[in-house]
C-alpha cells in the first residue's frame, strides 16, 4: 500500500516537473487616453467650448491609442485568450468617468474585433462587450487618493512639513508666484501646480498655442513640479502608511486575484482582469509595489501583472510596464528584494506591509506620541501644583494658631 502511494507521488512530481511553464492569470491596468484638460485657468483664452466634447473627455487620438493598446495585448496573450471574445475569459472594470469608460471600449474594440456569428452588422467591425463599474461615491478600488481617510490627509499635512518639500517650494517660490499672478489662481502651489501644467499640456497636444510667458524652460520646471507632486501623494514620507490608505486597497484585490487562480481547487474561470482608471490609478499601485519611476504614467500606459505555473508546480508573479508605443515589448518589472520571476509566496511576504488590515481604523486619526507626553506632562504638573497648595494650607493653618503646638509649663518656683 505504501509502496503505491509513493509510486503515484512520484509520479505526480515527475509530471509537474515535467511540464511546460504555463500562464495563468493577467492582471491588466491601464490609464486612458489622450482627453481634453480636466478645466482651465481663470486667464486661459480656450475656453470649455473650444473642445467638442468639453472638459475632461476622451479625443480622438485618445480612442486610437487603445485601440492600438487592445491590439497589442491581443497579440501579446494570443493562445492564452481565446481568438474570439468568451465572457467567462476576461472582466472588465472602469473607474464611472466617460474617458475611463470610453477608453475600455475603444480597447475592446482592438481586442476582439467579431468574427463570424459574432457579426451583426457586416459592415460593422465591432461588437458591444460589458464593461462593469460603480458610482463615484461607491468607488474604493480605482479612484485615487480617496478622500475618505483623516488619517491621510494628517500624513498630506505633514508631508508638507519635510525637507524636501519645504525645499522645493523654496527653490521654485518664484516661479509658482509667477504662475499665480499670470493664471489668476490663488491657491497655485506645489500639489496644485499639476492641474496648471495639465491645461497647458493637453492645449500644446491639441495645437493651441500657449501664453508668450510660458517658454519651453518653463514648461519643463512646471513637468517637474506635476512629478514630484505625483510622488508626494503617496510616497517621499511615510510611504507604506500612505500606500495601506490607499493603492494598498487594490494590491490587495489584485493578490486575492493571484491567490485564488493559483489554489489547487480553483474553479475560477477568469484569466484576466482587466483595470480602466487614471495616471493616480497606475501610480497608487506603483508605490505600493515599490516600482514607481517618478514620473506620471503617460496615455494609454499599461501595467501588467502575470501569474505563471513553473516546470515544478509552483507559481511566480511578473510584472511589465508599457509606456512607451515605441518599443515591441513592455519594460519589465521587479518587486525590490526578488527576481522577475517572483515566486507567489514572496511576492504576498513582501507586498504584505502595504496591504490594509483594517482600513477604516487605521484612517483614524491618530494621537502622536508629543502629545502623550504633553498630557503626563500637564499630569505631573497638576499633582505639583495640588501638593504646594496642601503644603500652603498647612502652614497658615500654624500660622493662625501659634500656642497651639505648645503646652504651659507651670513655674514651680512661685508655688
């Protein structure tokens, strides 16, 4: 009997070892496309009805940068997902904004052009495919920062108090102050400054020439400033607190994902999941991970996560960024402290000090050890201050009875 078992065993082991790596499961996350700026500056000539769409809206060459991108990872999965769209295969999920939403679609559209019975219009090479997401106010897995958490908000005000910050708004207090007087905003700096920078961006893209004051100098000091803005929003001081209160959120999602496709039992049909959300999306996850570069996340930029099953049975997460349409392939990435192979187990072990335990006591504010002490501090002083007035009230006590403490003694010489 247990010559069998070890038979069978072994012969299991020799066909895992034996087999072929295989692909599992693909997490994909990506930004959308080019769009017309989120709003303009009080002295901006162009104006909300110099786009066809008005603001914050997907453009053209926004829909033809993911349908490219719907065409890449096509090809990139092809014999993973089947030629043809299956429901069951793939989910997509977008944050409910009309770029996002659009963006998806215009993907889709590049993934699974229909073929055959798939065709309803032969005219038409598209086919309508879901694309899933919740309300604005319900959302809690794309849209970052979420402004639910004092706690994050408490780390945002002491950000502001570092070196590095206090550094850059010295060393850039002009050229902000500049930017207040031109542009009529009052609240220009340094974490608003992107929004200015954006406006100019998508006018520039879009042929609209910009104010004679804004020279190409200026602009790159102004690119500068939306970076660093980026990395201060999840990163630079405390950025594991920072991350569990945020990008934390859909690492967490994303590794549940992993864990449930790699379980021996798994029943889990779908092979991909699919993420439509924004520059803030892809970094909030980046700094979780620890890979982020420091610059914002272009259009249409994708970030990759891949589960595989090695020769011997066990699984190992990759990770790959597209953020340039130049190149074939995407950059690939690695988790600081393992390889681009990195083993599942790791993968969870190393990600595990960003990953909410429970989010909503750990956004409360906390009570910083100053103010521990500034409470022994008043404690100590207060049984002081009761111990002088007891000492106080005993001596004029003796003060207003001075025989009180002394008997008479009878002068026996007189009796």
């Amino acid at each position: 009997m247990v010559s069998c078992f070890l038979i069978v065993s072994f012969l299991f082991a020799f066909s895992l070892s034996s087999g072929e790596r295989t692909l599992k499961f693909v997490t994909v996350l990506y930004r959308h496309g080019d769009r017309s700026p989120i709003n303009a500056y009080p002295t901006d000539p162009y104006k909300e009805s110099d786009w066809p769409q008005g603001f914050g809206q997907l453009s053209q060459e926004g829909m033809k940068q993911h349908f490219e991108l719907g065409q890449f990872l096509k090809k990139r999965y092809t014999g993973f997902l089947s030629e043809d769209y299956d429901r069951h295969e793939i989910f997509i999920r977008s944050t409910d904004v009309d770029r996002t939403l659009m963006s998806a679609e215009a993907n889709l559209a590049g993934m699974f052009p229909p073929n055959g019975s798939e065709e309803f219009n032969p005219d038409l090479k598209w086919q309508p495919i879901p694309v899933h997401t919740v309300p604005v106010d319900k959302e809690k897995l794309l849209s970052f920062p979420l402004e639910d958490c004092p706690r994050y908000t408490q780390l945002m005000n002491e950000t502001e108090k570092t070196d590095i910050f206090l550094n850059m708004t010295e060393t850039y207090k002009e050229l902000i102050e500049m930017v207040r007087n031109k542009t009529g905003l009052e609240k220009a700096n340094i974490e608003t400054i992107w929004s200015f920078y954006d406006t100019l961006f998508c006018e520039a893209k879009h042929g609209m020439r910009p104010p004679d004051w804004v020279t190409p100098s200026v602009m790159e000091t102004l690119k500068m400033l939306k970076n660093f803005g980026f990395q201060i929003l999840f990163g630079i001081y405390k950025r594991k607190e920072k991350c569990r209160l945020q990008g934390g959120l859909l690492l967490d999602q994303i590794i549940k994902n992993l864990s449930n496709a790699a379980a021996p039992d798994s029943k889990q049909e779908v092979k991909m999941m699919v993420y439509s959300a924004h520059d803030t999306t892809v970094v909030a996850l980046q700094e979780a991970l620890n890979v982020f570069n420091g610059l914002q996340p272009p259009y249409a930029s994708c970030h990759l996560i891949e589960l595989h099953q090695e020769e011997n049975g066990m699984f190992t997460v990759e990770m790959f960024y597209r953020n340039d349409t130049n190149v074939s392939e995407p950059y690939p990435v690695s988790l600081p402290g393992c390889s681009q192979r990195c083993p599942l187990q790791d993968f969870m072990n190393l990600t595990r000090e960003v990953i909410p335990q429970d989010r909503d006591k750990e956004c409360q504010i906390r009570k910083e050890a100053t103010d521990t002490a500034v409470i022994i501090g008043l404690a100590v002083c207060g049984c002081l201050l009761f111990l002088l007035v007891l000492l106080l009230f005993v001596m004029l006590c003796r003060l207003k009875d001075p025989m009180g403490t002394y008997s008479h003694v009878i002068n026996e010489s007189d009796s």
